[in-house]
C-alpha cells in the first residue's frame, strides 16, 4: 500500500456517510491526531547548541533508557496546538453563561503587564533588594483587596479558591488552638460548592449541612439550633450560590459570633457587590477572593486561579507565611515564625503567590477604579435581572427576583416534555453557546444557573434569551425530546461516553497499544 | 469604561422590562447598613497609558534575571522558553476557556491534559499523572496525604534534603490533620539513613532527586526498603528539565512522583504561578488528587476526551473528596506541554546535557576561587558551595555588583549557624562562559 492510500484508511474506512468526508474533517473542524502519533525519531522543534565536552557527574543516577517522548518539527506543534484551541469554547468566542464561574472578558493589557520582565523574569529567592517593585506591586494590590473588602488584613499566597479556603480554615484553627478551643464542627449550608465541605474536612473539622429556606436564603433557624460550643466557624457564600443575597447576613454574623465561631465567607460570588458592599460591614471574618473570577484574570481552561483570603483583626496574626511588611529598607519579606509572625500559621505553598495573577489583576483594577467596580457589580446584577425577567415566562425561575449577578432556574418549564436540563444545555451548544451551569446548586431541582457577567452587551443577552426561549418552546411542543437527546450534532465530537471513560480509565497513551490496534 | 458594553440607554431600557426604578434597587436584599452610597476610597479608573505607565515603573525597581549573570535556582529555574509556547497559550481558546466540564466543546483542552499526563508519566517513568497541581510544594503535601490513605499509616518520613518550602508546606498540613511527620535536619553534606526511621506506622519516605543541596542519587535501593516495610517511596523533583538525563523515579521504584514543572515552558514569574506534576501507579489511581483527563468514545463512535474518574473530587464527593483542588494550573501545564512537544526525545535529553555541562563548567571555574568548596560528588546543574564567609552577605556584595548568585542556605534555615557559610548555585542552558567567568571573577573579589 502507498503511504498515501494507508493515511486515507486511517481517516475513515468506509466512503463518507452524507455530509461526511473522507478525512472526518469538516471545513475548519479539523481532526488532529495526538502528538504521540506523530513522532519521527530524532526529529526536533528546538535548535540546541551541541553540549560541551565535559566528564559526567551525574554518577550512578545518570539515565540510560530512552523516555519515549515524540520528535516534532516547530512547524507540527504550531498547528497542532492551533488545531486543538479550535475545539474549544471560550470567551473570546461568545457568551460563557458559567454560573458561579464569572466567565468576564479578560482584557490583554493584563497579558502584556505580566509579562513584562521587571516581573516575570524574577526569581523569588532574588535578594530583596532587588525585587523591591515586586513587593511594592503584591503590597498595592493587598490595598486593593483590602479597602474594597473593608478587612484589615490579606494573606496573598493561596494558589486559587479552594486553596484560599483551605488557608481560611487554617487560619481558624490557629487561632482556636491559640485560645485553647477544640471546636471541630463547621457548619456548611447544603447549597455550597463542593469545595468548601472538601476544605473543612481536610482541615480536621467534621462538616453538618444547613437546609436552604424556600427562600433560597440559610435556614436561620436550622442553623442557630445548630451552632454551639463545638462549632468552629460557619462558612457561607454570599452571594450564595443561587445568586441571592442573604439578606439575614448581618444577624446570621451576629448569632455566629455570640456562639464564640467564626463567620468564613467563600468569596466566589464578590463580582456581585464589589465596590458597593464590604463583607467586613456584613460581620465576616475571613474571605477569600477568586482573582480569577472577580478580577479577571483568565482561567485558562482551568488556572492558573489565585485566592487571596482577606482576615479580620483577630485572624490576622495567624496569616499564613509568607508576610510582606513595611521594613526599615523598603518592602521586607516575612519567610520564619518569628516576631510580630509567630502566630504564623506556616506555609501553604513555595515561595510568595501567584504573581503573575497578582500584576493581571492589578491592571485589571487599576484600569476599572473604584468607580468602574462599582460599575462592574451594576451592570453584572443589572445583567442577570435582564435574563431573569426575559426568560421569566419561557422558564422558570426558582426564587423570585431581583437576584445578583447571576440567575436560577429549575426544570419545571421541562415537566413532562422528556427533555432534561442536560439535553436543553447541549441543544444550546449547537446554537453556539457555551451551556449555564447545571445540576447545581443541589438544593434546585435540575437547576440551570445563568451567569452573564458585566461584559456582555444587551445585544448579546438578547440573542442569547431569544435561543432559550426557542429552545424551551420547542422543548414544550413534546415532539422534540429525541432530537435534544442526540444534542450536540455541530461539534467536533458528540457526546461522550463518560460512564465508559470511568469504568475503564484509559489515561494516557501508550505505545505498545497503539502499534497493537495498528496490527488489528 | 474600555470593558463594558452596556450604554445608559441600554441600561434604562434593561431596567424598564425588568420592572425596576433604579440599578441600587437591584440591591434592595442588602442590609441598609452595609451599603455604600459612593465609591471606595481608591483611585479612579485609568486608560491603558496610565496603567501601562505606573506598572511599568515599579517592574523597573527590579532587577530582571535576563539583565544580569544569573545563577539562581533552588526550587525555580531559568531556562529558555521557545516563542511559539507564549504565542500559542495566549490563543483565546486556550486563555480564556474555564475548566472542560462540558467535553463537547472543550475538546482542545481535554486532548491536551491527555498529552500532558502521558508526558509526565513518560518523564517521571510513571505508569500515570494527573492534570496539574498548584505547584510542586503542594503536590509533595498532597503525596504525603495520598501514603496516609493507601497505607492507613499516619507518619511520614522526610528527607533533610528535601526543599523547605516543599517541607514547611506538608507541615502544614500535618499540623491540623492526624498524621506526623519525621524530619531530620539538612544534611548538606551527606547522606542520611532515612530507613532507621521507617516503623510500622510509617505511611512513606519523601526523598528529592536532585535535592536542594544539588546532590543526585540513585534510590533504587531506598525503595526496595521501603517496600519491604510495607511504605511507599516518594520522589520529588523540583528540576524537571533533571530528568532528561536522570535515572526516572519510577525507574528507581517511586510509588508517587511530585514535581514542579515550571522548568517547562514557565517564566520564574517570581514564583508564580507554576505548575504540580503528581504521578503514581495506575493500582493508586483512585486515590489521586485532582483532575484526571480519560480517553473515551463519543456517540458516533469517534475517540474523544472527557475529564474522569470524578467521583474523587470535591464536586462529587465533597467531604470525602480525596482532596478540595478544584482550579490547578491548565495553562501552565499547557506551556509545559508545547514546551516538551518542541523539544521531544532528541531535544530533552540535549537540553539536559547542555544543563549538565554548563553546571560542570561552573563547578571547574568556582572550585578553582581561592576558600571555595563544592560540597557535591555528584549534581546535576545545581551544587552547593561553602563559602569562607556568611553567604548572604557576599550575596547582597554580588548582587550590588549586578550578579545574581545563588540561593544562600541560612535563608531557608537562619537559625543554624553550620550552615550559614553555604551558597546554592545552579547553572542552565541560558548561562555564557561570560557570565560564569563573571560570576567567578566578581566572587574572587568579593571574598578577597
């Protein structure tokens, strides 16, 4: 066979079905073979000089097996990598309605700030002399979060939301060590991310649920009958997670705090009140920030993130190392318990944070003010009360409005019509949106949460409410549950067999089974 | 506002179909108390030049790696990172995409985590990786977590060479979780006998290769121990470009790898972001922490990639998660990924060697500066000096004369004055024979 008729069989094996192809290309979807499969041996993207002729060091630990990574000209992995970012969604590409995700545009001067030198080609362990900008950067940004959140306080190192919580937790624990408490309960409403029973339970507490009220509010009740002398802290989210705010915030804080807990806020939800609401003005005592969320810096299909936790005054001494500090010489870095550090906690991870997140959500900051935050949260909440009250009659809301910055609804719209929350998401991904999020929160039957963020323009939510209604109405006619079932039909690929990807894990490419299903 | 799209005729017409009076009345569930009538007391917004301006200045009170002869390393190394990897993850698809939770339409990032764990498993010898962790630090926390679990033993042991920061942050969370860790002080000079330490409730020995002395080993004997006394062998490795000329870990019998992989395709970025690598056994892999990227079938039959074995995860399992990761570092194990896919087998194991001799070279050119010793019989690009004087000193000298030198010990351990006349160094393959000639010219004076 000629190494042409072989590379067509490897395409397809039988002629096109209709509106097919030969190659299973279709126009600009292009279908990409893994980089293992093009491997030419000896062949390399990267022109090295030739190593100078030097005796070994390396001793008994030197390699001898080769490692099996494929050779590839620049050329291939440009257009490999092209190729796969084309199947993919993403902002740049349209509405990402990911509730709970703020999916907000990310602006590029943010790209070309971290990427200057004076920052990105620092190494943290520099003396600190020479990185004094640096320091003075994290220190403004520390201002920032700290003013806007009216905390006196912020540790900087925590790598992303889930790991600010887990520094959140910490935190309180140091402290009730340090008072001598063994309070082990959080208490952790049933409509909160995973993340934070997760947390709680990696820090040693046992975790309760709080039932919502039919409010979608924390069940105030439920969770003032809960809170005792063994409780440690409750966490909330607020906004919470069906995008309401709690509106007993303030006597939940203060029931809290008479029970001698903590009042942790996870701070996913912020892009809702930045500028008009401090959580400190609310009772909180800790709460981290998504900069990825609120302060746009791009999660880049999934992080970088970093999550800055701000602290009140009886948590602060507990902080988390490192400190940066006002010294006799400029800014200083805190790295050992000792001093005004010794409550320190101890440290979450190497050196100082997520810098490069710190100078894009900086920029991003900066670029807004204090008056266009304020603007951000307006026109994020004033977003989704559009969507809630366009898509109102078509579907159906779970609470009454107004809401936050992002909208619920439940599947009742769906009764009876055969199509789930799932089908209707994928039926939107052919219509050329990135799907709500779904399933969650878990206290919403079949929930479709709606997060549109500041940066659409009513032209675009007007498109996009204009597909949902279609959507919903065609879902209700009830003859069109097969066609949603079978939903996506424009994607480079159709749905997933998830079930069989757990069942039996294949995780990586090997090359002995490839060459063996060459020889099948 | 350059960001934001609505007008005020948009907004009066959004606020007439929602049926609301005003934006503030959007807000009405917010206690009267604690909203704010005016903006916060912080500056007001500014154009690109003006932010372009101000940031600009305050990179320029620093001392950029690229601007000065360079020998920094300790955890975070420089090495050259081709330009195709920055121009290809600032493609928006990439950018600016969330976590792949729905497969259809996020099959670029899927098929590139798969790449990624299979090129992590490749490096490390592994059977398998996962999608990232944070960084190497919390990756090694995460590996001492997971022992805990597969043994139901409750101490690990960990090398005096294992790196601080990787040491306080598992600390860390042993200090609030039952389980204890067993570590001897820094040993810089020679080895340990790790095993006497390893009982009947030791979950695991955490070994780092190289360590942060420089020195690199063969553990394969620790790990037969180790598994004769029912504990697994943790390798980590901060160098990852180390591994193009080191014996894998999983060649040496490693049950988990935890690495840092800002090596590959990540600036220094002043220690952030970077990126985990986590590897293990495929018998382990529903005790892994963090996403997992699996192959599958869509309903075509065509193969496609979906994230997997999510049952682990907090979202599913919340409190009995096997850990609470949720956002890691898909971007950097993206440029991590375009990174190893230029260089390949033929430019992984040069750019190694090239590491290797620019080190060698080093190692020549310092031994030679009168009241230097290298401590290493054996590194790969990084070795530790005993200086005749306190190193910290003589790196602020250096650095006043414009060279960045290395990492002095006593900024990890002040209170251990042993070890407070030893320097760090590292070498890559972005060092001159000027810079190292510098680097040993200026030392000279310096002690002189």
């Amino acid at each position: 066979m000629n190494d042409w008729s072989q590379a067509l069989s490897a395409f397809s094996s039988a002629p096109p079905k209709e509106g097919g192809t030969y190659s299973g290309n279709r126009g600009l979807q292009i279908e990409e073979p893994l980089l293992f499969e093009q491997d030419a041996p000896g062949r390399c993207g990267v022109d090295l000089p030739e190593p100078p002729p030097v005796a070994s060091r390396l001793g008994a630990a030197k390699r001898t097996r080769p490692i099996g990574l494929p050779g590839l000209s620049e050329p291939q992995v440009v257009r490999h990598f092209t190729r796969l970012s084309q199947k993919n969604y993403a902002i740049d590409s349209g509405l990402y309605p990911l509730g709970s995700c703020t999916m907000k545009h990310n602006p590029r001067l943010n790209e070309k700030m971290a990427r200057l030198p004076g920052f990105a080609d620092l190494h943290p362990l520099q003396p600190q002399s020479t990185v004094q900008g640096a320091l003075e950067l994290i220190d403004r940004l520390a201002h920032w979060l700290k003013t806007l959140t009216g905390m006196p306080a912020v540790a900087m190192s925590p790598a992303a939301g889930a790991h600010g919580e887990l520094c959140g937790l910490m935190t309180i624990r140091a402290a009730l060590d340090d008072r001598g408490e063994t309070r082990r309960r959080v208490l952790v409403p049933e409509s909160a991310h995973g993340t934070n029973p997760a947390t709680a339970a990696a820090c040693g507490f046992t975790v309760e649920a709080i039932p919502a009220n039919a409010r979608g509010r924390v069940d105030r009740a439920a969770l003032e009958a809960k809170l005792g002398p063994d409780v440690a802290a409750l966490m909330l989210t607020n906004p919470n997670t069906c995008g309401l705010f709690e509106d007993e915030i303030i006597e939940i804080a203060r029931a809290v705090h008479a029970a001698g807990a903590y009042f942790y806020c996870d701070g996913a939800n912020f892009n809702a009140i930045v500028g008009r609401v401090r959580p400190a003005d609310l009772g909180i005592d800790c709460m981290h920030i998504n900069l990825h969320k609120t302060f746009s810096t791009p999660h880049g299909g999934g992080g970088p993130g970093s999550g800055p936790v701000v602290l009140a005054e009886s948590l602060a001494p507990y902080a988390p190392l490192p400190w940066i500090v006002h010294g006799k010489k400029g800014f200083a870095l805190i790295e050992r318990k000792k001093g005004a550090a010794k409550k320190a906690f101890g440290r979450l991870k190497g050196n100082h944070g997520q810098m490069g997140m710190f100078v894009r959500a900086l920029s991003y900051m900066m670029s807004h003010g204090s008056d266009g935050l304020r603007q951000v949260s307006g026109d994020a909440v004033l977003n989704a009360n559009y969507i809630l009250a366009a898509l109102g009659a078509a579907m159906t809301p779970a609470f009454p409005g107004p809401c936050m910055h992002e909208a619920l609804f439940d599947d009742g719209f769906l009764k009876d019509t055969g199509v789930a929350t799932l089908d209707f998401a994928k039926a939107l991904i052919d219509e050329g949106y990135h799907p709500m999020t779904m399933y969650f929160p878990l206290v919403v039957h079949g929930a479709l949460l709606i997060e549109p963020t500041e940066t659409e323009s009513k032209d675009s939510l007007d498109r996009f409410i204009a597909v949902c209604r279609a959507l919903a109405e065609r879902a209700k006619r009830g003859d069109a549950a097969a066609w949603f079932h079978g939903a996506p039909y424009l994607t480079p690929r159709r749905r997933l067999d998830e079930t069989g990807a757990a069942r039996k894990p294949v995780l990586r490419w090997r090359k002995e089974e490839a060459e063996q299903a060459a020889a099948e | 506002m350059r960001y934001l799209p609505l007008t005020e005729a948009d907004r009066r017409q959004m606020l007439a179909a929602i049926g609301a009076p005003s934006v503030e009345s959007l807000f009405r569930d917010v206690p009267p108390s604690a909203r704010l009538d005016a903006p916060v007391d912080l500056p007001t917004a500014m154009g690109e030049i003006e932010v372009e301006r101000s940031l600009s200045a305050l990179a320029a009170k620093n001392v950029s790696a690229g601007s000065v002869p360079f020998f920094i390393g300790a955890g975070v190394y420089r090495h050259h990172v081709p330009a195709a990897v920055d121009h290809l993850i600032q493609r928006g698809e990439f950018l600016t995409s969330y976590t792949p939770y729905q497969p259809e339409v996020s099959q670029g990032t899927l098929q590139m985590l798969f790449e990624f764990q299979t090129q992590v498993a490749l490096i490390t010898g592994m059977e398998v990786a996962n999608a990232s962790l944070y960084d190497g630090a919390s990756a090694c926390a995460e590996a001492v977590m997971m022992a805990n679990r597969l043994t139901r033993r409750s101490k690990a042991v960990l090398s005096g060479g294992l790196h601080p920061h990787y040491r306080e942050a598992t600390a860390t969370y042993a200090r609030f979780l039952p389980f204890r860790l067993d570590a001897p002080p820094p040993a810089p000079e020679g080895a340990e006998d790790l095993m006497a330490r390893v009982d009947a409730d030791t979950s695991c020995v955490v070994v780092q290769n190289p360590d942060v002395f420089g020195h690199v080993r063969d553990y394969s004997e620790l790990g037969r121990a180790c598994q004769a006394k029912g504990a697994l062998l943790v390798v980590v490795v901060t160098e990852a470009v180390s591994l193009g000329a080191v014996k894998s870990p999983g060649e040496m019998g490693a049950d988990i790898v935890a690495a840092e992989g800002q090596s590959l395709g990540n600036a220094l970025n002043f220690g952030g972001p970077h990126v985990g690598l986590f590897a293990t056994r495929e018998k382990y892999v529903r005790q892994m922490p963090g996403r997992l990227a699996g192959q599958t079938v869509d309903a075509e039959g065509r193969r496609g990639w979906v994230l997997t074995l999510s049952t682990r995860e907090q979202h599913i399992r919340r409190e009995k998660a096997t850990s609470n990761i949720c956002t890691n570092s898909g971007l950097c194990a993206l440029a991590f990924t375009i990174h190893l896919a230029l260089l390949g087998e033929a430019g992984f194991t040069r750019l190694a060697a090239l590491n290797h001799a620019k080190a060698v070279q080093l190692a020549e050119r310092l031994g030679r500066v009168p009241g230097v010793r290298i401590l290493n019989a054996s590194f790969f690009n990084e070795m530790t000096l005993r200086l005749p004087k306190p190193a910290a000193a003589i790196v602020d000298k250096l650095a006043k004369k414009r060279i960045l030198a290395g990492v002095p010990v006593s900024r990890f351990y002040p209170d251990d004055p042993a070890l407070a006349d030893l320097l760090i160094v590292a070498a890559t393959e972005t060092n001159t024979d000027d810079d190292i000639e510098a680097f040993a010219s200026t030392l000279e004076g310096v002690l002189r």
